[in-house]
C-alpha cells in the first residue's frame, strides 16, 4: 500500500463523518468572516439559528474599507454600510472583529498568518476563493460560498466532495530577480486557468522549500488563479519559525505539542497523486499577463501572441483579449506602456513584497502615478518602521492604508476605462479594477520597475547589483 | 422556499465565451446591494453593454428572442474567479435554471447547486453540437436532471453533474438540516478535539 499524501492526513484528521455519496463532513478550525458575510448572516437570522462557535470565528474588514481617508464621513456610502454590518452582525454574535480602525486589522489572507490564527494542519475557510493562501501553513484553506458560510456559521462543519491531488514540482533554483509570483504565473499558463480544477495542490521540490513564508503564500494564493480547490506547502522549520510567539499561536506546553505534531506533517516519501507536473525553477523568467484570464501570461522576454498563427478555436479568444487590452498582435511584451502601478493585495501585499519594490524604486523616480496598499496596518507600520513609505513616496507613488483597495476596487480605487495597470494582484479579468480597466498582472518588483519606466520591463536590468 | 425539481423545459441561448468568470457574471461594485431587490439586471452587466454603457444588441442575452432563456450553453471554464455566490443569484433571479458548459469553476458549481441551479457538464465537442443548434437562433430545451440530458430538437446529448449535487437540486436538500442531524457527532469530536489536540483552539 502506497503512503499518504499531506493532503490525506489532513482530510483524515478533520473527517467527522463520510456519507454514502462520497462527501465528508469535516471540523472548521477557523472561520474568518469579512463584509461579504452579509448574506450568510441573513440566511442565519432568517432560521433564527446562533453561531455555534464565536470562538473561532473572526471578522475582518477588507473589502470595502477606505485606504485614502481614515474619515469615515469621506467614505463613499457602500463602504460605510458594508463596513457597520460586519460591525454589528460580529457585535451581535460576540466575535472578535478587526475594523476600520483595528492596528491589526489588514486584509483577511493576511493577518490570518500574521495573528498566528492560521496554523499548519489545520482547516480553515473564508468566503473567499483566495483562502487557499493559508496553505502555505501545511493547512487547507477553502474558499466556500453564501450559502456554506451560513452552515459553517451554524455547525462549524462544511460538507465537502473530496478533490483529487496534484503535486505541483518546481525542481532546481530561481534565478536572481523572479519570485513566487512568476512561479505561479508559469505553472498556470502551462496548464490553463482550470488545468487544477477539481484538485487540492501540493508544491513541492527545491524552489519551494527556499521560498520564506511570505512568497509561499503568494505561491498558494494564486491556486485558484490555476482553478484548484486549494493549495498547500508541507511545513517546515521556516513555518515553524514564523508561527513562533504570533498573538493567537499556542504557546507553552501546547506549542511544543504542536511542533511535535507540525514536524511529522508532509507527504509520505511512497505516498501516490492523482496527478503530478513539473517545472525547472531555473528556467522560468519574470512573468507578465498580458490579456484577461490569468493564464494569459508570458515570460517578459516573449512577444504577444498572433491571433493570425493559432488554430481558429483559439485565435478568437485571444483576438478578444487583445482588442480588450488594446495591444497589438505579435509585438514584444516589453516596452508597452503603461498608465500606472498598484503594488498591493493578499497575493503581494506583505513585507517582503514591499521590500523588494522599495528596491527597485530606492533613489529613483516613477514616471507614472501609482498606489502602494500594504496588505495589513501591521505590514504599514513594519514598512514605515523600516522606511519603505519614504522610498516609495519620494519615488511619487501614493502609501496608502492597508485593504483589498485596487485589487477588485470595491472601496472606490478603481483604475479608470482604458487606463493600463501594473498590478501585483492576482486577478486580470475583464473590468476587475473597474470597467474598461486593463490589468497587467505581475511580481512586486516587476510592477516597481514598470513604475520606473512607463512601461512593461524585465525587472532584473533594474536590480542588477542590488539583490 | 424553492422546490426542487428532476426536468425543465425552457429556453436555451448559446453563449459562446470560453472562461465567463464571476467577476463577469456580478460585477463586484454591485455586490453590496440586498438581495431582495434582486440581481437579475446585474447579470452579466458589463459584458452585455458596449463602451458607451448601452446594452450590445447583437450580445445573445439581450436579443429579443431571449427574453425568456431558462438555460445557457457556454464554452469551457464558466464560474472560475471569485467564490462571490452573488453570481450564482444574478443567474437565478433572471430565471436561469440550467448552465450547459464542458467545465465549472468549483466553488461556482458547489453555489449553484446549493441555490437550486444545475451546472451541467458536457464535453468540448457536445457544447460545440448545442452552440451550433443554437447559433441561429434560442431554441426551446429540454433538461432531464434524472437521465442526464439535455434535447434540443433532434439534439440529444448526455451531461454529468456530481452525484451530490444532482440529488440535492432534485429533493431541494438543505445542508443545514442535514448536519443538524449529526450534531452528536460533532459534539464528540469536538470534545476529542479539545483533548488530543488543544493546541488547535486559538489563545487569546
Ligand atoms: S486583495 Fe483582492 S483577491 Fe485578495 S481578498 Fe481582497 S479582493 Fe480578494
């Protein structure tokens, strides 16, 4: 009998009950709400039903909070009413509630990791899809709908249909100047946007395991970009190292019991996945998306693609995605230009995202206007602790607070029609940073040195002999 | 509460985009609306309007003849994106019942069914057969959730839906009262949960 997979243990471990038809019932170890949840605290009060474990539930503003005014009376009416009703449906229901005004509040992904709420070997769910950034913790983030964020509410259960497993490879090491973000960004132009669909993913191999805790999560972020259910990095001395002392971590003999536990949790050597792929982590190049589905992506060094040399099934779409972006069939990648930069959100919003932007801009000046929204309050302060703000404003980009901001646009920063955007966010759709916005999506120091250029640009000419 | 439902025999209108995703579906600056006052006119919203902000004539959903679609048939990858469920609601309440599609986000399929709306899975070739029935014109359509079909004209072609989800739309299952029914079970490993592995409850 082969071993299990780190996955398997994990389902084992968190199986309440499997039903006939193949769906488990499995333990939510923590429940993170954001201004979404109305819907499902609507469906709660409609059945009259109590939230079964306020203990493990935990509320955080991100979405639609404001990231240029702290006043709530500038904040635009959506954001005010978004922003109260998670207030008082986390008040009503007794949880602890990261708002507006929390110094720890941040976005979701991030100050998940960054409380120690998020641990390895746990379930943790959000209705959100970008939940499986907490995988980088050896845990299984789900991202579930309305209608499972009123169950989990009212049971602290999720009823789930077992994915199938891909081991995602990157073998060797990333050269100077690419990051988790390309690692992302490559796999999933190689398999198409729902090349993973119906799979919990494990990346795996040298490049991984070098990568901190923060380009982890960007990797695991971006699962969903791929069409997985989730994806996960078995934890290790750095996971540990980073979890050690966070506010909600345990502490005493109970750490220690879970570092014991945290040290055995990794796939077994014989264990079998339904599926694996494999990548050269030396091979891949700094990547750009260059139209509306994420996996429209390509090394900075290609061209565009050219509607007029691909099979008709597939020339259309990309005739669509060029026309929405306004790009010209078959020219070189590098060079287009741009109108502005977002450097933030949960898949590249932490410190070191910021650090390695700060490094490209360090006594330099952009030459488009640009928006920095560090992903938590805790990362702002880290960042002016450190002073990343004064890099990044005397460069004449904007330092913002800290929220999901002009990643999806929801709290008023939106990109304007036609207008193109580097962004370092994890989504390029049609109209995502507003309607008619054109996004490039890209790693935090790309997106600095497409600040410092007007244009779309190899990153790595702009940090020679500064990594 | 809805009812659930085995057949549906509706209007079908090809939508021949590959990756609709639910960003398209709901744009995400109406989501804060109640909902009810209802999603149907945010439906696909910006998709079906041309620059200027005016619904595109020629877009299938805002032809004449679709006034009444009950059913779509799309190419590849429909729902990924966004877990937002919002989409799946914008779809219900403009009266869709049925999506026909080779693939399904999965967050955006498990939505579906638990609002009642059957996320059917064909392969690439089939939703090319029902695209071309379709071409012209919206057709009317027959679902069988049973048998796992769906006919237009002579056209019959067989989908899959998870078997989970297929009886769920079907007996209008609510998981809430399901697991309910557990609920001692939980209550025991919840309590082994606190003894084996305290360290899984957060410290405050
Ligand atoms: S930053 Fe963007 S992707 Fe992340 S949770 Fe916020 S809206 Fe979603």
């Amino acid at each position: 009998m082969s071993g299990q997979t780190l996955f398997d243990k994990l389902w084992a471990s968190h199986a309440i009950r499997t039903e006939d038809d193949g769906t488990s019932l499995l333990w939510v170890d923590r429940h993170l709400l954001t201004e979404g949840s109305h819907h499902a605290f609507g469906k709660l009060a409609e059945r009259g039903l109590e939230l079964a474990e306020p203990s493990l539930t935990f509320a955080v503003a991100d979405h639609y909070v404001p990231t240029r005014t702290q006043l709530k009376a500038q904040w635009n009416a959506d954001s005010r009413r978004m922003i109260d009703t998670l207030e008082r449906n986390a008040a009503r229901h007794g949880l602890r509630h990261f708002g507006p005004a929390d110094p720890r509040q941040g976005i979701a992904h991030v100050i998940g990791p960054e409380q120690g709420l998020t641990l390895p070997g746990l379930l943790i769910v959000c209705g959100d899809s970008h939940t499986s950034t907490h995988g980088a913790f050896g845990t299984l983030g789900l991202g579930i709908g309305a209608t499972e964020v009123a169950h989990v509410m009212a049971t602290q259960t999720i009823r789930v249909v077992r994915p199938k497993t891909l081991r995602i490879r990157f073998d060797g090491m990333l050269g100077p100047g690419v990051g988790a973000k390309d690692m992302a960004l490559a796999w999933i132009a190689q398999i198409g946007a729902d090349g993973a669909r119906g799979h919990a993913i494990e990346y795996a191999g040298d490049a991984v395991t070098a990568l901190s805790m923060e380009g982890r999560m960007t990797l695991c972020n971006l699962s969903i970009e791929g069409g997985a259910r989730l994806g996960m990095v078995a934890p290790d001395a750095i996971t540990i190292a980073y979890v050690e002392g966070r506010t909600y971590a345990p502490a005493g003999p109970h750490w220690d019991a879970a570092v014991r536990e945290w040290t055995e949790l990794r796939s077994d050597e014989d264990a079998d996945f339904d599926a694996e792929l494999v990548l050269q982590a030396g091979d891949i190049a700094p990547f750009v998306t260059w139209g509306t589905s994420p996996d429209d992506a390509l090394p900075i060094t290609a061209c565009l693609p050219d509607p007029a040399t691909l099979p008709a099934d597939k020339a259309e779409k990309v005739r669509e995605a060029l026309d929405y972006m306004g790009l010209e069939a078959g020219r070189p990648l590098a060079g287009t230009p741009v109108d502005q930069v977002f450097i933030g959100s949960c898949a590249n919003g932490r410190i070191e995202d910021l650090r390695l932007a700060a490094r490209v801009l360090e006594s330099r000046k952009a030459c488009v206007p640009g928006l920095v929204s560090p992903g938590s309050s805790l990362v702002k302060a880290q960042a002016e602790a450190e002073g990343l703000d004064r890099v990044f404003r005397e460069a004449g980009l904007e330092w913002a607070g800290s929220g999901c901001s002009m990643c999806v646009g929801m709290n008023g920063d939106i990109v304007a029609p036609g207008k193109r955007c580097a962004a370092t966010s994890n989504r390029n759709f049609r109209g995502r940073q507003g309607p008619g916005a054109r996004t490039h999506l890209m790693s935090p120091a790309m997106a600095a040195a497409a600040a410092v250029t007007g244009e779309l640009t190899d990153a790595r000419q702009l940090l020679e002999d500064r990594l | 509460m809805k009812s659930g439902w085995t057949t549906h025999r509706g209007i079908a209108v090809a939508l021949p985009i590959e990756g609709i995703n639910t960003d398209q579906l709901m744009p995400a600056r109406f989501m804060s609306t109640p909902r009810d006052q209802g999603y149907a006119k945010y439906l696909l919203h910006d998709l079906r309007r041309d620059s200027g902000g005016e619904l595109a004539p020629d877009f299938p959903l805002n032809r004449p003849e679709a006034g009444d679609a009950s059913i779509l048939v799309a190419r590849r990858n429909f729902g990924g994106g966004s877990s937002r469920e919002a989409a799946v609601y914008a779809l219900v309440d403009a009266g869709i019942r049925a999506v026909i599609a080779p693939s399904f986000g999965d967050i955006f399929a498990g939505n579906a069914a638990n609002n009642g709306l059957l996320a059917a899975q064909v392969t690439e070739q089939d939703a090319g057969r029902l695209l071309a029935a379709l071409e012209s014109a919206p057709a009317p359509a027959d679902v069988d959730l049973e048998g796992g079909s769906i006919t237009i004209r002579d056209l019959r072609v067989a989908f899959n839906v998870d078997e989970v989800r297929r009886l769920k739309i079907i007996n209008n299952w609510d998981d809430i009262d399901l697991t309910r029914n557990h609920s001692a079970q939980i209550a025991a490993y919840r309590k082994r949960l606190q003894i084996t592995r305290p360290w899984v409850f957060p410290r405050d």
